[in-house]
C-alpha cells in the first residue's frame, strides 16, 4: 500500500516525520548531524521542503541520530515505514522471529499463475 499525502518527494516527507517525531528541531538534527551550525537549521529545510537530497552518507548519520533505519527515508510504502520506524526497538531475537514469521507466511500462501 503506496500512499501520498503531498507533493514533496518521499525523502523530504519522511525526514520532516521523523524529526518531528523525535521532538527536534531543524537546527538541532542538523548540528546533531555534523552539520556546520550557521548552516544546519538552512541546509535541513531545504531536505525537508525536497529542494535538495543529502548524499546517502549524511542520510545515514540523520538517521542514526533519529534512531531509525535509513531506508525509512526512502521507501514509499507507508505500512513497511512504519515497521521500520518499530525496527530499532527490536531485540535481534525479535527481528529474527519476525522474519520467520513472514517466511513461514509466505510459504503457506498460494502460489500465483505467471
């Protein structure tokens, strides 16, 4: 399930949620970030507003300092985001038992005609 809400690109929408979920400022992520300071606040709106994308090395760091897997940021699917945003919070007996949950979901279900 594929749901978009507005115009800005899915890395912009889900950055914006995250952060704000987090409770942080623009400013805040972006010097938690590395960022330089006279630039983070500037440099995170322009993610968020989906002007400019960061190369995936500063995505990786927003997202470790959000606590969320960076895919998070990018996939469009609204229900895998919202796993992931659970992801962390797993044990890895969890994320394994998971795992074999769909796995074992998967294979009971039908095969489909090609």
């Amino acid at each position: 399930m594929v749901t978009r809400t507005t115009q800005h690109p899915v890395f912009a929408r889900r950055l914006a949620e995250a952060r704000k979920r987090a409770g942080l400022s623009q400013r805040q992520l972006g010097v938690l970030a590395d960022l330089d300071p006279t630039v983070a606040s500037p440099r995170i709106n322009q993610y968020e507003r989906g002007k400019h994308e960061p190369q995936l090395k500063t995505a990786k760091r927003l997202a470790e300092v959000l606590g969320i897997p960076p895919a998070f940021l990018y996939t469009e699917d609204d229900l895998l985001a919202a796993l992931l945003l659970r992801w962390n919070t797993l044990s890895l007996r969890q994320k394994k038992d998971l795992l074999k949950q769909v796995e074992a979901a998967e294979t009971s279900r039908p095969k489909r005609a090609r």
